[in-house]
C-alpha cells in the first residue's frame, strides 16, 4: 500500500511540475519543489528514536546529489518535452537499480522481473512516438 501512495504522489509531481514548467524558470521550479521536501522529510526523519540519522553516511549523501541532480535535468526536460514522454521515460530509472542490484549485490533476476523491465521499456516506447 505504501509503494501505491508513492506512485501516486510521484505521478501528481510530475503533473503538478508540468502544468507550471512554463511560468516558472526549471531553476526556479527544482529550487522551490526541493525546499517544499523540507518539511515531509524533516518530519520522517524526526520519528526516528534510533538517532542514526543525525550521522551522515556516504552513500546516503551520495544518493541526495544524484536525486538533485536527476530532478535538474528532469525539470529542463519537462520544459523542453511533453509530460506524456518526459515523465514514463524518466520513470525508466528502475532499470539502473535493476541491473545494478544484479551485478553489485548479486540480487536474484527472475524471467519475471526481465518481463517486467521489456514491458515497461515497451511502454516508454509507445508513449513517445
């Protein structure tokens, strides 16, 4: 159920981001979009009893530069590209984890899960022609 409202809330971003993509600068829309997490995020993180997320990791850090940078280059596709393509093309970042799971932390790849990534591929492929 947790994975339904995220998909839905990351649909409604990317509509939201699209319908004022072309009244606000891609500078302007990535800046204020990232500040609104803010609050959500502080609020999570804050239910946290353990403490051992006042520590930064790595990795973690690693993981916030490359959600920035993806949503800069998100926000300038989004001015430049219809949000029918845009936003399944950029949803195809699935398959980075995928392979990477396979290869790095030799994650179990069943013919299913293969199905699945052709199938979302395909689905990239008709939304954009």
């Amino acid at each position: 159920m947790l994975s339904v409202f995220a998909l839905v809330l990351w649909g409604a971003w990317g509509f939201l981001a699209k319908t004022i993509s072309d009244r606000v600068s891609p500078q302007g829309l990535a800046f204020w979009s990232t500040v609104a997490t803010v609050v959500p995020v502080a609020v999570f993180a804050l239910t946290d009893t353990t403490g051992k997320w006042t520590r930064p990791h790595p990795l973690a850090l690693g993981s916030g530069i490359a959600y920035g940078l993806a949503l800069v280059f998100f926000f300038l596709a989004l001015r430049r590209g219809p949000a029918s393509v845009v936003v399944p093309l950029s949803g195809m970042y699935i398959v980075v984890p995928a392979v990477l799971g396979y290869i790095v932390l030799k994650e179990q790849v069943t013919l299913t899960h293969v199905l699945g990534l052709i199938c979302a591929g395909l689905a990239v492929l008709f939304l954009s022609l």
